[in-house]
C-alpha cells in the first residue's frame, strides 16, 4: 500500500527510499508501520510534519478502540448477550499463526536460523510467565548470528564514530517513569495506576521488535497472568488487570479496524482503569494511546540523521537476521499459548469445540490463499458468534 500510494503515485519518495526506511525500522524496536510513515513525512516536511503524520495516522484507531473499552464495559454492566465475540478469540490465534508462518518464509533460511526459531519457541512456550523472556530471546538471537562472517560480511572502510547523545530523551524518559512507577507502586500514591500504566506502555513500545503480534502476548501476560499469580499470592491486589476474555477481544477487534495493530493500547489502557471513574477510564485511553507510540517516535526520530552510518555496520545486519528468527519463534510459542486458553478438544463431538477449531483453520487458510481483506475475517466471526 505504501509502494501504491507514497511511491507509484504521489511520487514522495522513491522505491530505494521506502526500502532504505523500512529496513531501518525493523531493526527498531516499535510499531514498524507507524514509524515508516513517519519518515516519509519528517522526509517531505522535517519535524513538523513528521508529527502531524504520526498524529493522524493513529487517531482514528486509538479513538476506535478506546471507545470499544467503553463498549465493553457498558455491555457487561447491562448483562447483554456477549456471544457474538466468542468466536473473536480463537480468530485471533489464527492471525498470529499466519503471521508466524509468513515470517518464516521471509526470515528462516539456513540452519542457525532454524535453530533459533526453534529454540524461541520452545522457551517461549515454556516461560511464557517471565517478564524478560521476549527481549532476551532477541537480544541473544542477535547475537549468536553475529558469530559468522559468511553471512553479510564487513565490506568496505568502516562508517564514521556515532554521536548517541540524541537518544538521551529517550532513556532519561524509560528511566524516570520506571522510577515513577515503582515509587508509585511501593508509597501506593493516589493515582498510581497513571503512573504505573506509563511505565507499562512505554516500556512495551521501547522493547517490542516485530510489530503487533509479539506486543500481544507482552501485554497478555503482564494484564492477564501476572496479576493471576499475584492475587494468589495476595501480594499487591490494586494491580492493573483486565480478563481474558477483553483481552482476546480486543486483540482480535483490533484487526477488523484500519490503523496500526499498536492501537490496541488505548483500549487496554481503558480497560485497565476501568473500575474507576468514566473520566479515569478516558485518561487510561489517552495514556495508553500516546504512551505506546512515544518510542517508536522518538527512536525513529533520533536515530534517523546516523541512518546512513548504522547501515554500514556489518553487526546490524547480521543481528537483524538472527531477531527475524527468534520474532517468528516468539510468535509460534505465543500461539501454542494462546490456544491452550480455548477449548480444542474435537473428540468429544462438541459444536463449540468444533468450530473454535474450524474458525482457526479457516482464518489461517483466508489470509493465506485468498485475496479477503483481512478486516472482513472479524465481521465474519462477528457474524458467526451471532448465528450459532
């Protein structure tokens, strides 16, 4: 869409641009998408117009999926039928294994790389619980592929020394609401769930390579399970937290609507201060909408000017090979999670068991080797949940 539009034409840029700008933001962290588009505006307009880009490329999403956390909420409180979601959960198991496989074909082309996925998958799988789990797994991918040179080898006299002072902003923020946020959580101040909500998102937005589909299981267990675990524990009960059904809701809603995948952070951060008041509840989607995206701006941003000399490193390369693979295990891994939280069990002839399965083999087979919109496979499970 973006070769449609930006390159054939309005001739913005040229197809060696968006190329050059889309492989520098894979190999940040964030919404990957998001921070395309907003080079393409700091390209056409510098800063200025690199923000309002970013402003109006996610407000129709944030606004839609922070008015469904309302949504949702005014359903549960008037005990309306919620079938026509059920259907939504298994949907979105499907997406992430489309996601999954069609990453492995782009990703996954040698044996270290198999390795990797394999091994992500597996530790994924298993400690899915731990808080660390997604960015060790990329960090350490990255670099077991750098222990080769045969693969994108060192070329030519090495780039000029980087000046990092231009990320300052970005850690002095990620330090500051840590600090905020645990103060918050040890002194129990008023509004400590602002602050802790902060951190949550910024944190996510800071650490999160490979898009929309691995910030789903991040934000999964830390509003889902953690807060589980805690409560057992009876340790630390003001928590944030939100089911799993408006989790799995929202995470499959999220693709009916136009917008980066990203956006499902204003309607977790509604639903996550959604016992307290309307406006509270407001104030968690505006927290969750621009906390999410701040990193991926400021990154994008800063490191943007030292593109042509980060290019040049040989490590760069080499690391972004091994973090493709490890993304694809995390996502494998998160899916065979995710389904363990629907009922599969075919044998015992149950229609619901049945068709939980069916919907997610059909999604998958939909977006595989059909030309279906993608938004159009929520409706229909919409649908679906209604009529049966």
């Amino acid at each position: 869409m973006m070769f449609e539009t930006f390159v054939h034409r309005r001739k913005d840029v040229t197809e060696q641009e968006l190329l050059d700008f889309n492989a520098f933001c894979q190999m940040l962290p964030g919404a990957s998408s998001t921070q395309t588009l907003t080079l393409i505006g700091y390209k056409r307009g510098g800063l200025p117009l690199a923000i309002l880009t970013l402003i109006i490329w996610i407000l129709p999403a944030c606004t839609l999926m922070g008015s469904l956390s309302f949504l949702l909420d005014y359903i549960n409180e008037n005990s309306i039928n919620t079938g026509i979601f059920k259907y939504i959960q298994p949907m979105a198991v499907g997406f992430i294994a489309f996601s999954a496989f069609r990453l492995f074909r782009l990703s996954v082309k040698n044996i270290v790389t198999r390795i990797i996925m394999v091994a992500c998958g597996l530790l994924t799988l298993f400690l899915f619980k731990t808080p660390w789990i997604f960015p060790s797994l990329i960090v350490a991918a990255g670099i077991v592929t750098n222990f080769s040179n045969k693969r994108i080898p060192q070329k030519g006299v090495p780039p000029k020394k980087i000046k990092w002072g231009n990320i300052v902003l970005f850690f002095a923020l990620f330090l500051i609401t840590g600090f905020l946020s645990e103060t918050a959580r040890k002194q129990e101040w008023k509004n400590r769930g602002a602050y802790n909500l902060f951190e949550n998102f910024y944190r996510f937005g800071s650490l999160v390579f490979g898009g929309g589909d691995v910030l789903m299981p991040m934000m999964y267990e830390q509003y889902v399970v953690r807060p589980q675990v805690r409560q057992e524990k009876q340790t630390n009960v003001n928590v944030l937290k939100i089911s799993k059904q408006e989790f799995l809701t929202g995470s499959g809603m999220v693709r009916a609507i136009p917008g980066p995948v990203f956006s499902i952070g204003s309607f977790v951060g509604g639903m996550a201060m959604k016992d307290k008041s309307a406006s509270v509840q407001l104030l968690g989607c505006v927290i969750g909408s621009i906390a999410i995206f701040l990193p991926s701006a400021l990154l994008v941003l800063f490191f943007f000017p030292v593109w042509h000399n980060l290019k040049k490193y040989a490590v760069i390369f080499r690391s972004l090979e091994g973090i493709n693979a490890a993304v694809v295990g995390i996502m494998a891994g998160a899916c065979l999670y995710l389904m363990k939280d629907i009922s599969l069990d075919i044998t015992d002839g149950s229609t619901i068991h049945i068709m939980n399965v069916a919907v997610i083999v059909a999604t998958f087979a939909l977006l595989s080797f059909t030309k279906v919109k993608a938004p159009l496979i929520p409706f229909g499970c919409l649908l679906l949940g209604w009529l049966i």
